[in-house]
C-alpha cells in the first residue's frame, strides 16, 4: 500500500454491467493514476453513476475486474472498513442523516476510525469553513438549502483525507460562484494530497480544473472530443 497522502490507483478492465434487459456498462475500460482528476460527462442514463458505484465498491460488476491499486479490493472481507478508510464519495442525492446537524453529518465518516470526540469537530468545523457553511453547522438537512446540503456533502466525503474521491454532480444544486469555489477546493485538496479524483459533473468550471474529460457513451468511455455529439 502506498504511503497515506497518495492517491489510489484505479483500472477497470473490460466491466460490463446490466440491470436485467438494460446494458449500464459494456466493455468498458478505464486507468486513473494516482492524484489525478478526471471529469465524467455524457447523457442522463450513461452509466455516470454505476461507474462511480463500481469503482467504489458499491457494486460489483457483471464482468471484467475493477483494481485499486493493483488489487480486487472490494469484495473481500470487511468491504466498510475498507471503503471508509479509501474512498470518499460524494452521492447524486447527497444522503445526509436528517437527525444530524451539519457538523454531526460531517463527523460520521471518522467516527469508528480512532479519532477522538474534539479532533472529530475539529476537522468538520474546518471543512465546514472551507466550503462555505462556518455558520451552518448546527443546522440539520432541513434547515439549509439545496445548495448548502451538497456542500455539506461534499465535507463529509473529505473529512477522512481519502486517497479517492468520487463525486456524483457535486456542483449540481449551486450557483457558478459557489461552484467554482468548490471545484477550486477539490483543486486545492487534490494537490495538496495527490487525491485521485473522478468526477461526474457538467458544470463548466469542472472542465478546467480537470487534468482528463472523458464522456459515457455506447456503455463505455471515449476521450472528450472523440464523442461531442453525446456531450449534455
Ligand atoms: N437499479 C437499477 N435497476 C434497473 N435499471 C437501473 C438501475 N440503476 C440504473 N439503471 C439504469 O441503468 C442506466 C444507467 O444508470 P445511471 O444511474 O448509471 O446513469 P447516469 O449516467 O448516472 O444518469 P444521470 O445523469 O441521470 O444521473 C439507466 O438507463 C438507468 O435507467
Ligand atoms: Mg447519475
């Protein structure tokens, strides 16, 4: 295993995925090296979000294998543990625990990984700044807006300095300023940990911060510009 602070290693080879009649992913290869950031775009229904889930480990795919760094890790034993200490993922639909204030929310995935109660409110109370949201931390999902529970979101799936990051749209719900400020951070966090990133987003600002822009298209990835007729 690498040294913390270096990003994962990914390679799909030759993945394929349906869901009954339906083809998410056929054939499809893809290899993000460590530290980098590469953007996903492509049509609603592409299989944006089965990659990001196969990747993860959220899903295992039909065929072909998915390693980080070199090996299967997911699917083996104590599959949370390692994906709590790996991945941070920022999901389409945010999924935050309406219970929880926004630090609380934050909080979540250190908790069970050794970090005490202060450090734990530390780290979240920081990212919750970072994101723009210092002033909102006690508030729970109900009481923020679109906007601020992405962001909240997108703390959390920082929290733990994962050395990947998956990202579901992240931006979706915010305006370009906002937007920006946010993709500078994953900027920022990606150079300062060599974070691997993958990111499904079309928001234009995602473009330039990105080091590749590949589009899902006919179930697999092409190279942004092989496929711009498929581009949203
Ligand atoms: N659990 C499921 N059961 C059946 N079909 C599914 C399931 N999940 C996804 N699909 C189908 O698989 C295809 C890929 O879905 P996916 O969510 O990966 O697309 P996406 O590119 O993320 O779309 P969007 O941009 O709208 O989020 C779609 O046609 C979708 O209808
Ligand atoms: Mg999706």
């Amino acid at each position: 295993m690498p040294a913390s602070g270096e990003g994962a290693d990914v390679v799909l080879r030759a993945v394929g995925k349906r869901y009954g009649k339906i083809t998410a992913l056929a054939q499809c290869d893809l290899h993000v090296s460590p530290g980098e950031l590469v953007l996903v775009t492509g049509r609603s229904g592409s299989g944006k979000s089965t990659l990001l889930n196969l990747i993860g480990g959220l899903q295992t795919p039909d065929t072909g294998e998915v390693l980080i760094d070199g090996q299967q890790v997911w699917g083996g034993g104590n599959l949370a543990k390692q994906r709590r200490e790996l991945v941070g993922f920022v999901f389409q639909q945010h999924l935050l625990l309406g219970v929880l204030s926004a630090r609380a929310n934050v909080e979540v995935p250190l908790i069970g990984a050794g970090v005490g109660r202060r450090e734990r409110a530390r780290r979240a109370l920081d990212l919750l700044g970072e994101v723009g949201l210092a002033d909102r931390a006690d508030h729970r999902p109900e009481q923020l807006s679109g906007g601020e529970r992405q962001r909240v979101a997108v703390a959390r799936a920082l929290v733990n300095e994962p050395r990947l990051l998956l990202a579901d749209e992240p931006t979706g719900a915010l305006d370009s300023t906002t937007a920006e400020r946010l993709f500078d951070l994953l900027y920022d966090v990606r150079l300062s940990r060599s974070t691997t990133m993958v990111v499904v987003s079309y928001d234009p600002v995602a473009g330039k911060r990105a080091d590749r822009t590949l589009v899902m298209a006919d179930c697999g990835l092409l190279e942004a510009g092989a496929a711009t007729a498929y581009a949203r």
